[in-house]
C-alpha cells in the first residue's frame, strides 16, 4: 500500500506550503476563522458539501458516493496554544505569544490532503463526514459542535481521530483499544486565614503553612487511596500566596489539574480532595474553598472501531510498523466527548524521537514543530480507513 503513500507524497509541495501557511498563522479557540476558511474552501472547491459555523468556528465537509448507508466520521481540530514559539522556523508564528505548538496544523492538513484524493476516488460506497473542531485546548470546542447537534445532522456510525505523538518514530502509528486517553479536572483551592506581620506569626492564622502542608497531604490522595494498578494524578501545578518576605498574607491558592484513566475513580478523587483540603485548613485555623471544574472525560476507544482501525494500519504500513496496543496517557482530549456519544478510536502517528539533536521535542514546548513527512502518511491512512470503512466489508 505504499503506492497510496506515494501518491499522497507527490502532493507534499502543496500541502506542506498549507501546513506551514496555517502554522504561520495560528489562532486560539474559537478565534480560528483564518483556518476555517482555508479549510471549508477547498473542500467546497473539491465538492463537499460544507457547513460552517458550527460550534462556533467549526466546520463539516461531507461527501457522498454510491447509495451505500453506512457514514464516517473523521476530525481534526484546528486551534492553537498561547506559546511564545522558540523554533526560530522561516514559518515561525507571526501572532506573538499564539502558536501551533501541538500539532493541530498538521492534524488539519493531513485530514484536508485525504479529502483531495477522496473526491478524486469513486472507490467507495457511503457518505463522509470530515469534522474540523475549534478550541480542543481546554475549551470543549468538540462539545460545543455536539451540543449544537453535530451528530443529529451528521450521523456518524463510527468517528476517527488522529494526533502526532513525539517519542514514538516518524510515521509509526499506534492505538489502543479501552481507556486511552486520561480524564482531565482542573481545582482551585482557596485557604482563607488572618495576615499579619512575619515577625509576629502568633498573631495570624497563617495560610502559607497550611497550603505547603496541604501540597504535601494532597500527595497521599495517589498514593494511599488510589488502587496501584490504576492510574490517577494529583498535581498542584501553582500556588500563589503573599508579595512580600515580612508579611503573612491572608489568603494562599492552590491550583490543580487531576486526572484519571478510571472512570469510577474520577468523583472519588473530588470527594477525596475535597475532604483533605477541609481537614487540612481546619488543623492550621483557617477556611478553605475547594472550587472544582470538570474536563474532558476519560477517552475510551471501543474494541471494535479500534481493532479496525489497527488492521487498516498494518495494511497501510506493515505490522512492524504498528502497535496495536499501545499505552494509554494521561494527557485528556474533547474527542472524548464524542466517544462518548459514538463508537469509534483516537491513534497517534509518531512525529520523531525527542531526546536527540535536531530531533522532536514534545507537545506545548515552544520549539515544537509537527514533522512534515507525517502528512503524506496521516492522509493516506485516513484515504484507506474511509475505503475499507465504506464499504460491504467494513466493520459493525
């Protein structure tokens, strides 16, 4: 199946130039309208059928053939991070402190090149979704398609979705079947006491000790309550507290992001912090507010679409250049939430080894880059996943 490859590569001139176009010109969630129109035209001009604005700057381009009822879905989402990019590339972010470091430039060319050569193709028999979400950093773009009632005008009987991994070699691919991808809950702790001067502490209900221990008493939630054969985390990533050495402020804050391949264990690990925070306050004399704001889900790929969309892979690239069964991560995803509603798998393709010179770094670092050889590849999988998909030999 190479040749498939081969053909995809012939057009990398064009594509990488639309790649590194839309990584040049990166936008925040719900601000990609540059991207969106650079999308939805050439799928117009190749003739899908395109709606816009869906979710706010999210788009559908659907083609059909033949009168085969079955319907794929495929996305991609289209925004960027608020990275200051370091790569010092000729296509370098021209938006200062807005930048493609994850790769969502790549995921939107590799799907937009496979929608050229599929409306070239008449080898299949069905309808095609592709699906170009806005906002998946943090802000649930997927969701807000759904909720504006994506798959009730666009039903899919199954949806994939594809996103670059570092760490893993140029090109390979790799899936896993059940919970993949980590759930994603972010908590804000407020602990409230009385300030006062540093020298006389005796005087304050001090909220910086009592927020230190509870960084420490909230390592325990992981290790002491969490089953070792599950996965879960537990990180204060920042804490705020006081402007000066010689003043006991009044109120610390505590900011977390908790995560969970379980979804069981997910309001066990609100309800267990939430109780450690309140116990921890009451020891020190002060008043805590526990704030928590529910993610992304955990993102569990159903055994079927999943097993699929491996053998699509093997076909494509060779067994030896497949996992079938890779790991899950703890990283969280909004195609979760359409997982949630249709079957389907989310599969990561390789973007190079990190570690080396002049090699790959990972995701939301400023010297991120996606590897332009990815996307003959991504898009020649997605071109055979959408054949072998549609038609009589397809899975369900």
């Amino acid at each position: 199946m190479n040749a498939l490859i081969d053909a995809l590569r012939a057009c990398d001139a064009e594509f990488v130039a639309l790649r590194r176009d839309i990584h040049r010109h990166p936008e925040m969630g719900f601000k990609e309208h540059r991207t969106a129109a650079l999308v939805a035209d050439r799928l117009e001009a190749w003739g899908y059928a395109v709606e816009r604005g869906i979710g706010g700057t999210g788009l559908v381009g659907t083609l059909r053939r033949g009168t085969g009822t079955r319907r794929l879905g495929i996305r991609a989402e289209m925004d960027a991070l608020p990275v200051v990019e370091a790569t010092g590339l000729a296509w370098s972010s021209v938006h200062p402190g807005v930048m493609h470091a994850c790769g969502h430039d790549g995921h939107t060319t590799m799907l937009v090149a496979a929608a050229r050569e599929l409306a070239e193709r008449d080898d299949f028999d069905g309808t095609l979704h592709l699906i170009f979400t806005p906002a998946e950093e943090g802000l649930g773009g997927a969701q807000r398609m759904i909720d504006e009632g994506l798959f009730e005008r666009y039903p899919c009987d199954a949806v994939f979705a594809m996103h670059n991994m570092p760490g893993i070699a140029q090109g390979r691919l790799e899936m896993r079947a059940g919970a993949a991808m980590a759930s994603g809950d972010t908590c804000t702790i407020t602990l409230r006491g009385v300030g006062g001067h540093g020298a006389l502490p005796h005087h304050t209900r001090d909220p910086v000790v009592a927020a230190a221990s509870l960084v420490l008493a909230l390592q325990t939630v992981v290790s002491r309550n969490v089953d070792p054969q599950q996965a879960a985390v537990v990180t204060v990533g920042a804490m705020h507290a006081g402007n000066v050495g010689n003043v006991i402020p009044d109120e610390a804050r505590l900011e977390l992001t908790v995560r969970t391949l379980d979804r069981e264990l997910r309001p066990q690990l609100e309800a267990r912090i939430r109780a450690i925070a309140h116990a921890q306050a009451e020891c020190f004399g002060v008043q805590a507010e526990v704030d928590w704001r529910p993610g992304y889900p955990v993102l569990v790929n159903t055994p079927e679409e999943t097993a699929f969309a491996g053998q699509v892979a093997v076909e494509l690239l060779g067994a030896e250049r497949v996992n079938v069964q890779g790991p899950a991560i703890t990283a969280s995803e909004d195609f979760a939430f359409m997982l949630d509603r249709v079957p389907g798998s989310y599969l990561f393709i390789g973007n190079g080894a990190t570690g080396t010179p002049g090699g790959a770094c990972m995701v939301h670092n400023p010297g991120y880059d996606f590897n332009d050889d990815n996307i003959a590849v991504g898009a020649a999988y997605w071109v055979l996943l959408a054949q072998r998909f549609l038609s009589a030999a397809g899975p369900g």
